[in-house]
C-alpha cells in the first residue's frame, strides 16, 4: 500500500506532529459517550537485543507495576474508580497501552497513560514477582496445541531471526533478565518519533494535543530502532505430543503491508479459508468431516509476511486431511469464480465498516497505521481497494505465493503426517 493517497481523510480524523516528534491523532465520534486513547510504539519483539528475547512483552507488563507517584494497585484502581478500563500488549512490530473510559475521564485515563509510559519504576521486588506470571504465562501457551504451534510455524519460516522469536520469550531468558535490559529497552525505543498517541471517540482534537503536549515531557531522545530485515525461508518442525487432536500449519511466503497486493492477498485469504462459505472450510469440514477448525489467513509486516492454513484432526484422519488441503490450493487458482470474489470483497469490506462503530477499534486502527503508513487510511481507501481487485489479480498472487517453498509445522500424534517433502511434491502437481 502507498504511502501517499488521492483519497481525502477520513472526516474527524486529525493528526498533529508534536515539536519532539510524537504524533497526536484524534478520529472525533461525537455521538458516543465513550474515549478509547492508547499509546502506540512503533517497537515489538523484532526489535529485542539477540540475548533478551522477551524482555518487549516484560517491559508492558512491568509499566503497569509502578511509578513514582502510583503503585501497581493505584493504577488499576484509579481508572476502574471511573468505570474505565486499562490494557496493553505486544507484538512482534508493536506495543500498545490503551485505555476506554467514558468522554468526562479522557484526562484521567491520558495521565495514568503517561506516567506509566515515562516514569516506570522497574521495582526489583515487583520484578522477580512478574517474571512467575509470565513464566506462567508461557506455561500456558505450551500447554495450548493450537497457540504454540504459532510459534514454531514463525521460528520455522524465519529461523534463526529475530521475527521467528515467540513475543513471549522463552523461559530461560525470562528468568534471568536484569533489570538494566528493561532500563535499556525503554530508553532507546520509547522515542517520540516511534510513538503514536491516538484517541477515538467523543474528543476535541485541540483538547487532546494540549494535554499530550503538558504530559508527555520526559520522553527520552533518539531515533526510531531499525529492525533485523526478515527473510522468509519455510521449512519443517514436528513435535510428537499425546494430544487427542493433530494441529497442522502450513504457510508459504507471503506479502508484506506496504505491498501493492496486500488487498489481493487479503482476498486470496478469504475466499481460500475466511469463513463457513470458503473452499477450505466447505472441502474439508462440511463434505468430509475431516475438522472443527480449519482456516486461512495473511500475516503482514513492515517488510515481509506469510500467508498460512491452519487445521485440527484427529490422528486418524491426519493422511487423508492435507492432501485435500493441498489440493484445495493447488486447484484455486484455475477455478476462481466471480461470485467467490464478490462474496470474499463484502465479508472484508462489511469487516471494515463494522470495525468503526468501536471507539477502540478506530483508535487501534489510527494508532497502527500512522506507525505502519505514516498516515490514516480512509475507509474509502480500502474498500477502493479492493473493488480493484479482479479475478486474474487473485489468481496470479496465488500462483506466486504457493509456488514458494513451504512451512509446515505440527503439534500431535504425527503417524499420519507426510513429510514435507510430499507436500512439497503434492503442490507442485
């Protein structure tokens, strides 16, 4: 997607560049009662140091454990003493904190945002406490099959790179990283020039650069950080488990957000695996039996991307299930219809127009693509878009993106599993 459009903003959508370079963006929604106002940092797990994976997603959760003039319960109680509600997270490109509160408390909520952003305290003793939780945390995610397998489908596409690296971090390193690579993170990746601070709702834009300007004072100077560029490569991981299900990804090369087919691939993902109506979800649940959960999608970033299917079995029908997937795929393009096109375009372009009844949807929505872009997307941009999209676009993406070598990933009892270098073969027939 370019970064420049001919499309005009969207109305109530407004941008300001602060002197230090942090950006205000307001999307006004005068006819809620409600603000969700967020602070976006351009900084996710891609941009850990190689011996720290992990510490981006620590750092969230340690903002929210203290600073000089709030403790950790001070916090959370200030804004639910108002009815609002406080939350964050990280990716592998982002980290986000945001709050949803009602119009009257935009002030409260912008101040706890701040301090928490500026002023964190990093207390040893809260420290050693949130590493057990997120040591917990990634327990959990070990003992979830369809969540995990994630994770060893990335480190396998991109491996040895630090897009390949689970945004939780892994258990050893979590253990053992000092305080000083949290000090360190923050100070040179919390720069106003990678932040966003964007609000949707019930606001006044004049209102909300005043204070942003008043709060956000102690922001460290520096540039953006650079991320390690992420090279696509596939391959194979398998892991037997005593698992009642088989859970299976396969994954190909794909596209990245600044890619002029982004919204084709988009498409591609819908139609192939987006809903009860697609090729894969009709082919192998609804006629076969073969799943409960069977799916497509497309994971974008700054640089380079995925397109994945992900499927749960059972052991005994794991031999005849990605056969029938990778015959899905590999007849797609020669068969594309009209109406598979018209019916994907209204499921994402009635996804979109959906996604603006929520304050916190539009501010998520401005806060990333200001990062992402360096400018808000009008709805009109994209549902123009992808009314540009025509059948021959759709099947020459997928002819590019499933020609490229596979990722195959799978968590279970793998008797039934073929190789990859079968799949492989079984695409290219």
């Amino acid at each position: 997607m370019s970064s420049t459009s001919a499309f005009p903003a969207a109305p109530g959508t407004r941008v300001t560049t602060l002197p230090n370079g942090l950006r205000v963006a307001t999307d006004a929604m005068p006819h809620v009662e409600t603000v969700t106002v967020g602070v976006w940092i351009g900084v996710g797990s891609r941009h850990e140091p190689l011996a720290a994976n992990g510490v981006a997603h620590l750092v969230e959760h340690m903002l929210f454990k203290g600073t000089p003039t709030r403790d950790a319960f001070a916090i959370s109680a200030e804004i639910e003493n108002v009815g609002g509600h406080l939350n964050a997270y990280t990716s592998r490109e982002q980290t986000c904190y945001y709050a949803k509160v009602l119009k009257e408390d935009l002030g409260l909520a912008l101040s706890i945002l701040s301090d928490m952003v500026q002023h964190p305290l990093f207390d040893e003793g809260e420290l050693e406490k949130e590493r057990q939780v997120i040591l917990q945390e990634i327990g959990q995610a070990e003992d979830t099959p369809d969540d995990i397998v994630y994770d060893h489908f990335l480190a396998t596409a991109f491996p040895r790179q630090r897009l390949g690296r689970p945004v939780l971090g892994t258990a050893d390193v979590v253990e053992s990283l000092p305080r000083a690579a949290m000090v360190d993170y923050v100070a040179g990746r919390y720069v106003p020039a990678n932040i966003v601070v964007a609000a949707a709702g019930n606001l006044r834009h004049e209102d909300l650069v005043e204070q942003v300007a008043r709060l956000f004072t102690d922001l460290p100077d520096g540039s953006s950080p650079v991320a390690e560029t992420g090279l696509y490569q596939g391959g194979e991981f398998r892991e037997e488990r005593d698992l009642e299900q088989v859970h299976v990804l396969l994954g190909f090369d794909g596209v990245s957000n600044n890619s002029a087919d982004l919204h084709t691939v988009m498409l591609l993902s819908t139609l192939l695996g987006g809903g009860m109506s697609s090729r894969l979800f009709q082919e192998v649940r609804e006629k076969r039996g073969l799943v409960y959960s069977v799916h497509s999608f497309n994971w974008s970033m700054s640089d380079s991307g995925v397109f994945g299917i992900y499927a749960g079995t059972g052991p005994d029908r794991t031999a005849e299930l990605v056969p029938v997937i990778c015959d899905e795929v590999r007849r797609l393009a020669r068969t594309l219809t009209a109406e598979e096109l018209a019916r994907a375009r209204a499921q994402l372009k009635a996804s979109q127009l959906m996604g603006l009844e929520s304050t916190t949807n539009r501010a998520e929505q401005l806060g990333s693509q200001l990062l992402v872009y360096g400018r808000a997307i009008p709805p009109a941009e994209t549902v123009a878009r992808l009314e540009a999209v025509d059948l021959d676009a759709v099947a020459a993406c997928a002819d590019r993106i499933f020609a490229s070598k596979p990722t195959l990933a799978a968590l279970g009892p793998l008797e039934g599993l073929e190789s990859l270098e079968q799949v492989t073969g079984r695409l290219a027939a």
